[in-house]
C-alpha cells in the first residue's frame, strides 16, 4: 500500500474524490486475502478502520484507481 500510495502522489492527484461505485468495489489483497472495503454508506466510508492494515490493492482497483488519478 505505502508503494501504492507514493505513486499516487508522484501522479499529484491527491485531490480526486472517489466515486461512490468504485469506493464501493475496491478490493484488497491482506494476510487473510482479497476482501472489500468495509463501513461504505451511501457511498461515504465512515469508518477508516476498515483500511487499516491493508497491503495493497487487488490487481482490479490498483488498475481503476491509476485510471481514476491519470484523468
């Protein structure tokens, strides 16, 4: 996630807000395997917990968020 993340920075497109669809089918890759993001309502996370502890994201959103930050 941190070499995901310092990508995302180097694309200096921090600014972007997540479309609710996405935020709700972001999948990601942890000890216990591929799982959804948590604690999505009415396409808001209001629970940051669900992401603590992440190591990085499914191959399928790695590929729609670089999608999402290049425009």
């Amino acid at each position: 996630m941190r070499a995901f993340r310092k990508r995302l920075w180097a694309l200096g497109r921090m600014d972007r807000a997540v479309p609710p669809g996405l935020l709700a089918s972001l999948t990601y890759r942890s000890r216990r395997g591929e799982r959804r993001v948590k604690h999505v309502e009415d396409g808001e996370l209001k629970r940051s917990h669900s992401v603590q502890g992440v190591y990085r994201p499914a191959p399928e959103s790695a590929a729609a968020m670089v999608a999402l930050v290049a425009g």
